[in-house]
C-alpha cells in the first residue's frame, strides 16, 4: 500500500505525523510519500497542488490529508491561493462522495455550548456532494458592466447523473446505520435543487427500506440546532454539505475531532480533518491530533477494507478521551492538557 501524506499549511504538519506514528504503531504495512500542497507547495513550486504531488496522489492507494489555508497568500489570484489544493484533489481525483460524521463522545459532551440532553449521543452522518454545485459550476466571474460597476457571479448547476451517484452513495450508507435519511435542498427558490429532489426521490424508490424526508436547508440548519438527533444520514449538495457540516461539529463540542473521507467510484479516498489549518495555534505543539488520526481510521476502512484495524484506532481514541487526555480545544478542569505530540503518544500506548 502507498499511502501519500499531505500534511498541508499550520497544524496540518504537526497533525498528520501523529496520524503516520499511529498507522506505523497498528503494524500497517505502507510506504509513506509526502507532498506538499497548499501554500506549502505554492512556496515549493509556484502553485497550490504542485504537479508532481498531484502525480503521487495519482499514484498512491490512498492520501492523508492534514490542512491547508494560509492568511499570508490570500491576496493571491484565485487560482494559486492554498484552498485550490483541496479543490483540485476534489476534481481531478473526482471525489464527488464526502462522509463527513458527527459524533459526541460522551466524555466531551460538556466540552460542546449545547445542552446535554440535546447532544449526548449523537452519531449522525453528513453525505456532502464534493466535485459540483456552485464550488465548480460555470460560468463564474467578476466582471465589469457598461456602467462601469463590477459585478460577482458563480453558477449553481447539477447534472442528474452526479445527484444520482451521490445520492446512492447516501442511500447505502443509510441502510448500514439506522435507515433513515434526510435529503436537504432548497427546492423551494432554486431550480437546480427542485432537480435535487426530484432526482433523490427517484432514488429513493429503490431503497424502500431507507425512510427518506426532504427539508430545506434554512430549516435543516435550524433543526441542527434544536433537535440533532433526529438525523442520521443527512444528504447534501457541496454548499450546503460545507456550511451544515461546521455547523454539526460545533455540537460535538470540537472541530479538532471529526474526521472526513471523501471518495470516488473506486473507493479511492482522500481522508482528511474537517477543520483547517489553525494559523493562530501553528508550531506549538497545541494542535487537537484526533481528527487526523480518526480520518486514518476511515481510511482503512473505507479503502483497505481494514474494518477491524480502524475498530483498533476508534476504540483507542476513546480510551484516551475515557483517560482524561485533553489538547487545550476540549479541555476541561481536572483534565490531563496534552500537546499534539503527547496526545498521539497516549493513542499509541493505548492501542
Ligand atoms: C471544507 C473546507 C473547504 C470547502 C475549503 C478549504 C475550500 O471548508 O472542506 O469544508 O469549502 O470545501
Ligand atoms: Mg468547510
């Protein structure tokens, strides 16, 4: 197995070695190759996703990806500032399925600003679209017009073959968990989600053991809030799937804790954090490791078919959280504050 490491901008280089140390500790047998992307690999080579990463992410099994964002080169052109790097990974590697879960640990439940009974046990599941929508329709531009203003436009468009492929991806995914899905559009004002849920209905007919409810995104974003588990898998658009999605992890009481898997039809899968690259706290070894190390715990599961492997991972972040292990996003008093480093070391000895 080759496993490409992209360890990104800020935290992202001190997260995902711990995530590396880990696989290594679990007796994985892989070739780690690293690549650099985002500002990293604009400072390396003059653009985001460098040609040759993009060439070892090609060629690997899987990647590992840390974080990218970097406040310094955002008055670059579009093209070469740091978020491209993901952008383009997304395209080029058509990774149009992202699982992105959200799950609260009971013992953080007093790390998240939500009443208890309003989150403890939550285990819900975000199926974000990742290659279309507004993210890359066409025509997009700033444009100035015969009066002389400027004026911004992106193109929200879907083929129904990407809501299709998605939307099974989804469907399966539910039938693995409680059976039950929320498609969330807003086919009430726009045509390109009338589409969505024309389309996701048509799925649904061939899993008429998946319970299917449709809700705007106003209300599913409300409805996050005030009553989270009644979700379990929640299907989305790129957009809507990028806003919901920080908004889920704001209930677990921590970003730094939930992992991502984005994948292709080949079950090729780019895993990543879904926080970014934490500019303010880079470099200081107080980075939150265990949305990285989760996102390993995907990868083996969902690429190398490691089921068992990720068990290992999953049950031992729990036992360090179970511990009193705390990095300073979810700490706690009378809790153990770790740095990145020494939280990746306690994963280790307790796996
Ligand atoms: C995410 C991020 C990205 C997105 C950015 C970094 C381009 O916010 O993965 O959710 O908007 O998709
Ligand atoms: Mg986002």
């Amino acid at each position: 197995m080759k496993i490409c490491v992209m360890p990104g901008d800020g935290i992202g280089k001190e997260i995902t070695p711990q995530a590396v140390r880990v696989l290594q500790a679990l007796g994985i047998k892989a070739e780690y190759e690293e690549a650099p992307v985002g500002g990293e690999g604009y400072r390396a080579s003059g653009h985001p996703l460098p040609e040759a990463s993009l060439k070892l992410a090609k060629e690997s099994d899987a990647i590992l990806f840390g974080a990218i964002g970097d406040f310094s080169l955002d008055t670059l052109p579009r093209e070469l500032r740091p978020e491209q790097a993901i952008l383009g990974l997304r395209r080029e590697l058509n990774l149009f399925a992202n699982f992105r879960p959200a799950l609260v640990y009971p013992e953080l439940v007093h790390a998240s600003t939500m009443k208890e009974e309003v989150i403890s046990g939550l285990d819900l599941l975000i199926v974000r679209e990742l290659t279309g929508d507004i993210y890359f329709g066409q025509p997009r531009a700033i444009h100035t017009l015969p009066n002389g203003e400027r004026e911004g436009y992106d193109t929200m468009r879907y083929k129904e073959s990407e809501i299709i492929r998605v939307a099974h991806v989804a469907f399966q995914a539910a039938q693995k968990r409680s059976k039950r899905l929320c498609s969330v559009d807003k086919a009430n004002v726009l045509e390109t989600m009338q589409l969505w849920r024309e389309v996701v209905t048509a799925v649904a007919k061939e899993y008429p053991d998946v319970k299917v409810e449709h809700m705007y995104v106003d209300n599913a974003s409300m409805q996050l809030l005030k009553n989270p588990k009644q979700f379990d898998v929640i299907l989305t658009g790129n957009m809507f799937g990028d806003i919901l999605s920080d908004a889920a992890s704001m209930l677990t009481g921590s970003i730094g804790m939930l992992p991502s898997a984005s994948l292709n039809e080949k079950n090729f899968g780019l895993y990543e954090p879904i926080h970014g690259s934490a500019p303010d706290i880079a470099g200081k070894n107080l980075a939150n490791p265990l949305a990285t190390i989760l996102s390993a715990a995907m990868m083996l599961r969902y690429s190398f078919a490691m089921g068992a492997e990720a068990d290992h991972i999953e049950a031992a972040v729990k036992k360090v959280l179970a511990q009193g292990y705390r990095t300073g996003d979810i700490n706690e008093p009378g809790a153990k504050l770790v740095g990145t480093k020494e939280m990746g070391d306690a994963v280790i000895v307790a796996l």
